[in-house]
C-alpha cells in the first residue's frame, strides 16, 4: 500500500471512530435524559399520592 493510500485509510478510520464516539456520545444524552424525566414523573407520582 502506498503513503497516500494508508494516510486516506487513517483518515476513514478516524473519521469513522469519531462518528461511533458522536453516536455513543448522544446515546448516552438521549439515556440521561430519559432517565432525568422518568425521576421527574416519578416525584410527580408520588406527589399526587401525597408521599
């Protein structure tokens, strides 16, 4: 393989580990978020039963 073609193959792979850890990243921001409102819905359950 020659120079140009590792360094272009580098550049994919990078490009491509950067896009897993973006999905990761936001995976893990959607989860907390639904967690955050799951807790909150929750306080509201218990408030209505007036715990």
């Amino acid at each position: 393989m020659s120079s140009n073609q590792q360094q272009n193959q580098n550049q994919k792979n990078q490009q491509n580990q950067n896009q897993n850890q973006n999905q990761q990243n936001q995976n893990q921001q959607n989860q907390n978020a639904a967690q955050q409102l799951g807790g909150a819905g929750s306080n509201q359950a218990a408030q209505n039963l007036g715990m």
